[in-house]
C-alpha cells in the first residue's frame, strides 16, 4: 500500500490563489512579524540592554 499522494489529485485539491488572496497573504506576514517583533525581538533586545548597563556599572 502507497502512503505518497498522486501528483494528480495534489494538483486538483489546491486551487490558484486570486487577486483578493493575494491581499489577505500580506496582512497575515506582517501581523505576524508585529507580533514576532513586540514578544520576542523587542523584550530580547530590554533584557541585552539591562545586562549592557549591569556589566557597565561593576
């Protein structure tokens, strides 16, 4: 028994993407890079700077 999906039914189960689509792609990677950026990169870079200032000061 086969367990790999035929090329022909993988090709009718994704249908082309339109204009509209296209739009909604966008939002999504920016709101993920807004939220990527305000929980991680944003307290990483607070955190690098407060240790910056402790080694400073001894």
């Amino acid at each position: 028994m086969s367990f790999f999906i035929s090329p022909a039914f993988a090709d009718a189960a994704a249908p082309a993407a339109g204009p509209a689509g296209s739009g909604f792609e966008w939002i999504f990677l920016v709101g993920f890079l807004v939220i990527f950026y305000l929980m991680i990169w944003r307290p990483q870079a607070k955190r690098a700077k407060e240790q910056k200032n402790l080694l400073g000061n001894l």
